[in-house]
C-alpha cells in the first residue's frame, strides 16, 4: 500500500504538533467511537513476539480520579525536593498533569508473561515486552492528536498507587497513566522549552556515522 | 492547530499499515534528506523532562553490518534452543532481520545521565528515560512508512556486541538496533500473524473499565 505525499505530511504534521497537554483541558466528552478508534492505534503498535502484552484500563469516575490525583501530589511534593534553591522554585510553578480536568485517563498496562514464558525476540533483551507497551502508548498519543485530543503521560505517581486504585493484578507491570481530552488549544512548543527549562536539542549532535 | 479528517485517516493508514519487516528490502539508497526527516522524527518524540535522551549511530559500512550479523546469529542460536520441538522447528524457519540487505543501520540509544541526575518527571520512576526513547524508535518506525520505507527492529542480539561494534561507551543504553529500506511491498499482515505463530488479540478483551 502506497503512501502519497500528502498523507506522509500529515504523519509529519501530527508528529511535530503532539505536546504533553497538562492545561488547557476541556470539559467535552470523547465519543465512544473515537476512544476506541484512539484505543486501536494503540492495539496495532508492533509487539515483541507479536505477544500484545499491553492491557488499557479506562477512567472517568471522579473518586476514582481524585484518588489517583492524591498519589500524583504525595509523589510531586516527594519530587520537588530532590530540585534546590531556584530549580525547585520553578519546578513548583509547573502544572504537571491534568488528572482531574480531563475527561479520560486510560492507565496502560504490561502482562510479561502472556503467550507464556518463551517469547520470540524478547529471548535476549528482556525488557523487550515492556518497550513494546511503550510503542502503544506513542501510537495512542499520535492517534490522540490526530483527533484533536490533547494527552499527557503523568510519571509522578508510584505504580503502588494506580495497582491499588485500579485493582491492577500484582504480576502486572504499569507503564503510565494516561490523560486524555478536547482542548482550547496546542501549544506551539513543549512547555519545559518555553519555560526555559531545558532548550530543543541539535539533531545534529545526535547523529553518529558509523561509531559513536 | 487543527488537523483535518484526511489528515487524520492518513495517520491512521501508516499506523495500520506499519509492519516489522525482515525480507523484501531492496537495496535502493535512502536519499539524505528523506532519512534526515525520519531522524528528526525521532528526534521529536515525547521525552521526559525535556531531556531528549536519545542519539542515532547510522551503519551503512558492510564491514560493520557483517559483524552485526554475526552478533545476531550467535544470539539466535541460542534463542532457538529455548523452544522445543514443532515450534523450535518453526522458530528456525523464519527470517527474523535484514541486517545485511537494508542500506541503513540506525542504533537508537539512551544517555540516562543527559541533563544531570535529577530529572523532571524521572523521580518516581526511573524507568521513563528508556521508555522516551522507545517513542522515538516508534517515531522513526511510523515516518519511515509515510516515506514507503520499511523497518525492522533486530532485538536478537546481546547489547555487548553492538557497544563494541560501534564504539558505544559504557555508560550509554542501548534502546535497539533498526534496519531501514526501501521494500518491494508491504505484508498486509504481521508475519507471525500469518504463519500462525500467534493470533491477533481481541481489542476489547483488552479494554478494562473504571477497575481491571
């Protein structure tokens, strides 16, 4: 199947215009057909094996949110102190996740031992399983912003928190937690960018040719 | 910025139609600007904290494939030989890389101490520095198919022999080793789907709501 230019440009549009939404949220549900179209982009991610191991458990209950928000302030307050003098200053004025405004939080989830012990490709590199999760989650959050969804990935909470709220069996592993809705707008860059926390990197540095 | 219905099913058409390839390649070079826009790609991915962790050692020197090929196929010696009968039968039979018959290496790795020890969204759970650059790779993967490329990631290879193959320091990760060309076509199908490895999942068997 042959993909025209104008398709690969949007591929590049969604790519370069996906940020990490924590502000900006609205209210406005997501129709079911879009959450699951947003849900199946994530299914078709490559997985190791082609063992699938990813799981999504979806949340719109508000008590079920605003346990997860307390575990999100316990580990941001835990967090800040680890910054000093100006750095944690700043880091303080940051809005770090939109738990609570945002209509849908889908925590996504790694069962390593599904299809059983021996997986091909995960033979050697172990953790094989668990990058592919991760290559769900990118696929989600492209899919997300392809339909004007905004999303963003909150770090700052211990997996202790999500298995207990969520009833995550214990010999699963928790990738992220995810927040998704509608929103007044995308920002033009990354907000720790703007903010002036850390600048874009040259890609030019980053490329090695041949050896590092 | 707002993204059109087209636009939306064309990120849809390369994620669906987005495939681990391992045969196929044709030995056509990547032109320089075209691998250029992949790169950057990658280099656009989600990262946490800002800290862009990733860099991008490109292999086209057949010296330096040969030694990656053979990295591969001591590791799948010994992957073989953790299956047993029927399937360890099957386990052979496949082609599982392209090492030497794709025109492009790309070594995807991940500099844990890029932007110093203490990192924004990385204090709870380590683990997010690596799971940045495996969006990257997922990046990479989806923009090499709006370019009619094809790529697939070798995972059957011990990391110690890419480090010395490509002079990687110690101190770095490394995230995968991925091979990029063009292709003579695209499967409709995952190869392991259609040879009946493994079943494609059920999404919705997939798909918990409020609690696991």
């Amino acid at each position: 199947m042959n993909i025209s230019q104008e398709e690969r440009d949007a591929l590049y549009k969604v790519i370069f215009s996906r940020r990490d939404v924590r502000r900006d949220f609205l209210p406005d549900p997501i129709p079911e057909e879009v959450l699951e179209r947003i849900l199946r982009a994530g299914h078709h991610a490559p997985s190791v094996g082609f063992m699938q191991p990813w799981d999504f458990v979806l949340v719109q209950d508000s008590e079920t949110k605003k346990a997860i928000k307390a575990g999100f302030e316990a580990a941001n307050e835990e967090s800040a102190q680890q910054f000093t003098g100006e750095r944690q200053e700043q880091y303080r004025s940051f809005k770090l996740e939109g738990i609570m405004e945002s209509p849908i939080g889908i925590c996504v989830t790694c069962d390593r031992s599904r299809t059983g012990p021996v997986v091909l490709g995960r033979t050697i590199k172990p953790e094989m399983d668990l990058f592919s999760a991760v290559c769900a989650v990118q696929n989600i959050w492209l899919a997300a912003r392809a339909e004007n969804i905004g999303m963003g990935w909150v770090s700052i909470i211990h997996d202790d928190v999500l298995r207990s709220t969520l009833g995550i069996p214990e010999e699963i592993d928790i990738i992220g937690y995810l927040c998704l809705g509608y929103v007044s707008k995308f920002k033009d860059k990354p907000e720790l960018e703007s903010f002036g926390w850390l600048p874009r990197e040259s890609l030019e540095e980053r490329i090695h040719k041949e050896r590092w």
